[in-house]
C-alpha cells in the first residue's frame, strides 16, 4: 500500500466501482427504446461512484478558490461540504436540520476550510464514504442526488454547458425526480405543477392548484431545478403567466 491513492483503490473496491461500470454497460444496453423502463432482471445502476470521480477531478483542474452556483462559495466550500456531509457525524445533520445542528455545522466548515489543506480534501471525498452512506438506496438517491448536484454547482460556474448523458443515467436521475419531487417543491403555492422528461415524454404531476406550470427538460436539468439552481438549469416554464410567475419565485429545495 502506498498512501492514500491505494486506500482509494480499496474503498472502491468495496463500494463496488469496478463493478458499476459493467454494470452502467450492461444496463444501457438492456433498456428498452426511450429509455423508460429497465427489464427486471437488470436492477437500477449504481453512478454515484462515476459522478464522484469526475467531480473530484473537476475539484482538482482550477483548485480551491474557483467559483460555483452557490456564491460566494468557492470549489473548496464544495469539497469542505461533502467532507462533513460523510465524514463528520455532528456536522453532518446540521447541513439540512436548522437551528443549532446548523450553526454547529457552520462552525465545523469554518474550521475545516480554515485548516484542512484543499487537495487532502478532495482525495478524502474521492475515496467515497463511510458508514451508512455506502448503503445502496442512499448511493442510488441522496448521494447521487448530492454529487450529480454540485458536479453542476462547479461546471456551470466555470462555462460548462449541460452535458449529453446516457439514457441509464437519465432513468436514474428522473427516478429520483419522481421520489423526491413533491418535498422538493412543497415551497410552491397557488398552481399546480407537472414536470415532463424531454427525454421520454414522461410527465410527472407534482402538486395541485387552480391552474397549471410544466417544467419541461432532461432528468438532470428538471432535478437541478427543483434543488434550487433555477438559474442555470436548462429547462422551459409553460403556463399562466401568473402561474409561471409564482413558480419562478418559488424556492425550491431542501
């Protein structure tokens, strides 16, 4: 063993990267035209591994003070963020329960930023997470979620345009989409809302009310969305202009 790389080497092979990328392959390959139902002898791919991978070598190319969605966080909040979010267990709840878990939560990316050497940060969220993070519907739904989410947070800040995904990880993104939708955007008041999948045609009716807004984009756009980065989410509001109005003032999220 050599350091950290190799640790890094280990965690994924128990966190079974190896074993995503077949399985990513063989998944694509098995779904059906459009990309709307997997056959059910092929159970839902794992891409956290894959979106944590290319994050972590984003994090690395411009270094810690790059810009992100989030101003004024900088790429080393980002990495300082996902470090308490797996490796901190009194920090960790503080980043979605207000109140003193957040405040407490606050404190510890303070210190953390102030003194943890930026690149050690990212290798450290390289090698994946421990504990109950490793459990498979929390890779499949929130550390999905969270990793595809700010992967965006860093690529659109810095000139990126959305990226072409494979219809696999499309399905995963629009299950997730449809799982969380209705808490996501539970803010909303005074119409209803549907959002459509340009990828499949599918839609999804999220709340009700008197008129209604259709948020219309791929899966990762429509997700990004409905966390909260209206302003660079590649999606189309239609509707009432009262209604589009109300959406758009909306604050979604967690």
């Amino acid at each position: 063993m050599n350091g950290l790389t190799d640790l890094c080497e280990v965690v994924d092979v128990v966190i079974g990267v190896d074993a995503h990328v077949h399985t990513h392959s063989t998944a694509s390959a098995a779904m059906r035209a459009g990309g709307r139902d997997y056959p059910d002898r092929v159970s839902r791919p794992l891409f956290d591994a894959s979106e944590r991978a290319a994050l972590c070598d984003l994090l690395d190319e411009p270094g810690p003070e790059a810009p992100t969605v989030l101003s004024p966080w900088t790429t080393r909040d980002i990495a300082v963020h996902l470090f308490l979010r797996e490796h901190d267990s009194l920090a960790g709840p503080g980043l979605v329960v207000p109140g003193p878990w957040s405040r407490l939560a606050v404190r510890r990316h303070e210190n953390v930023a102030a003194t943890r050497e930026f690149g050690a940060l990212v290798e450290i969220v390289r090698c994946g997470p421990r504990g109950v993070f490793r459990l498979r519907w929390l890779r499949r739904v929130p550390n999905l979620n969270e990793l595809f989410v700010h992967h965006e947070d860093v690529r659109r800040a810095n000139g990126s345009s959305p990226r072409e995904l494979d219809a696999a990880m499309n399905h995963a993104l629009w299950e997730n989409v449809r799982g969380g939708a209705w808490v996501l955007a539970r803010r909303l008041r005074g119409c209803a809302l549907e959002l459509r999948n340009s990828s499949t045609g599918q839609t999804l009716r999220v709340r009700r009310g008197p008129m209604t807004v259709s948020v219309t984009g791929d899966p990762g756009e429509v997700l990004l969305y409905l966390f909260g980065r209206q302003r660079v989410a590649h999606v189309e509001l239609d509707g009432p202009p009262e209604g589009v109005q109300s959406v758009a003032a909306t604050r979604f999220g967690i």
